[in-house]
C-alpha cells in the first residue's frame, strides 16, 4: 500500500530461527510472505535496528526506489548482505552474517533472537555471469554469494574458487561442479582485512585464455583494488567479463545511513 506521495513501507522480515554456522558466522532465518522472500534477494539492503533501540522507525520506499529517512533519530542503519537461501514457498530466507565484532549489524546479529524483526530496503542480483571457466574470489562474506554462485553452475563449468578464512574451523561446505577447484586459503592469525592471501593467489593462476571466462570477487576494498587491477590488466578481462567491488572496508563503516 502506498501514500498519497507514492511512498510505500519496506518490507519487514520476522527471525524465526539463529544458528551457529561456525565460531564467526551465525545464520538468521527470517520469515515473510513467499512473494516478499521472493524479491528480498540475493543481494539485500538490510535494515537494521540499533540494538538498544527496541523501536526503530523504518525509512520508507519512493516509487523509484529511493530510501526515504524519517526525519531525526530512527535507530535504523542500512548494510549490504547476502540471502545465502531463499524458500518462498515455505516463507523462508537465510542471512549468514559474519561476526566481526564491530558495527550495527554484526552487533544485531550476535544478539538476534526469534521475533526480531529486520527490515529490507531494496534487492540487487550478485552480478555474476555464466562462462565455461569462472573464477570465483571471496573471504567469509562472499561466501553465501560464492555457494550460490556455485550452486547455479552448470555441471560442465570450469575454474577456481578461492577462499580467505580464518582457519580450518571456518570453513562450510561449498558444493561445487567437478571441474572447479575450491581451495580455502588461512589467514592463521593475521587481522582479517590486512594480508595479501586473496590477491597473492589470483596473482598466481595462470589465466585460462579465451573469452568464456568470468571473474567474480568480493572482499576486503583494498584486496579487490589489486585483484581487480590484475584481472583488468594481466587477465586482459572486460568489463563485463568481470564483477568485483569491496564487500566491506578495513576501519571504515559500510554506512548508507546511520
Ligand atoms: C553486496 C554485499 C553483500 C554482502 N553480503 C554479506 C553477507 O552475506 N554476510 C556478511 O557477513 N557480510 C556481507 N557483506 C559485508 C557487510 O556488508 C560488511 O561487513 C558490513 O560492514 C557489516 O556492517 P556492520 O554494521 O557489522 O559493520 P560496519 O559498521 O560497516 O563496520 C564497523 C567496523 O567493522 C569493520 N568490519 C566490517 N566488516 C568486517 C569484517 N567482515 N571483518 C572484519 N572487520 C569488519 C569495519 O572495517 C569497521 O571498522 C556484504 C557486502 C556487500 C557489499
């Protein structure tokens, strides 16, 4: 339902369920309407309220899709994330959310309990496109978008999935077809967000040549400043034979809004 300005409500989720995925990843199952999982995905703009703020006011939609604030303090901040699934029939989406211990949202997660509710302003695709050889570049918060990225493949797809973790104890299982190798690389203690692990291994591969090749990366910002130079430039990749932007910046908030 609309107003007589043409704004209408966002769509707001109810958590049904929280689990433990690994030590520093905990997924939150949401419930909604099918068609509302439907549109809320796979990439979200999430809304989520403060904490301490057990009643957020919800910014509103404009007809073209733009996010209207309410005026003063809404107890609201807006952050990008994946629904690793989404079950319309059963009412269902999954958010797995890393635990970094910083920031409005992972503060919401590490507290989320059945009946919070969470917001979603807006959905986008993950921008990743079919090719016969793909490489795929991730650390724990790409990993919902690599699992369906890879989830999707054709059986016959070829290529690389490169993925930064913490350790052993943070990795999840990552279906993929036979001819893409999934090769988990550790940060073993380094501080998430100031190694070079991701970039040093793209920088490694050998580029399969031809043109059905897609490359996807999501990361740390400054990791995918240097892989994306390296694909555009050694890889000789296209711009639209490649997808790859920061999915969060090192000391930096994700802020649209606070
Ligand atoms: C398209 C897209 C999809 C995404 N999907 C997911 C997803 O499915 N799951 C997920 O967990 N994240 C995902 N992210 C990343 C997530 O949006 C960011 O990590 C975001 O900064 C988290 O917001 P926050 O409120 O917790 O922290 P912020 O307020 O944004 O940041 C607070 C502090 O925490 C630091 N920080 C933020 N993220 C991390 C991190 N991962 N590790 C270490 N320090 C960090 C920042 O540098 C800052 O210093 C996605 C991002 C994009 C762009």
């Amino acid at each position: 339902m609309s107003t007589p300005e043409g704004l209408r409500p966002v769509d707001v989720l109810t958590v049904v369920a929280v689990t433990t995925v690994t030590p520093a990843v905990r997924r939150v199952t949401l419930t909604a309407p099918a068609d509302v999982v439907a549109a809320a995905g796979p990439t979200l703009s999430l809304l989520v309220p403060r904490v301490a703020d057990r009643s957020p006011v919800w910014p509103q939609v404009a007809r073209d899709g733009r996010i209207v604030w309410p005026q003063g303090s809404h107890g609201v901040s807006m952050r990008r994330y994946t629904a690793k699934r989404q079950d319309p029939p059963a009412g269902e989406l999954d958010v797995d959310f890393v635990l970094h211990g910083d920031g409005p949202a992972a503060t919401w997660a590490t507290a989320a309990r059945p009946g919070d509710l969470l917001g979603v302003a807006s959905a986008a695709s993950l921008g990743e496109a079919t090719a016969g050889w793909v490489l795929l570049v991730g650390d724990e918060t790409a990993l919902p978008a690599i699992g369906r990225i890879l989830g999707a493949a054709a059986p016959t797809t070829r290529g690389v999935a490169l993925v930064e973790v913490a350790g052993p104890e943070e990795q999840q299982p990552l279906p993929a077809p036979a001819g893409v190798e999934v090769r988990w690389l550790h940060r073993a203690g380094a501080v998430p967000g100031t190694g070079t692990l991701l970039a040093d291994a793209v920088a490694a591969l050998q580029p399969p040549g031809g043109d059905d090749v897609f490359a996807w990366v999501g990361a740390e910002s400054a990791a995918v400043r240097e892989i994306r130079a390296d694909l555009r430039g050694r890889w000789g990749l296209r711009r639209t034979q490649h997808h790859a932007i920061g999915y969060w910046r090192r000391g930096r908030a994700a802020s649209v809004a606070d």
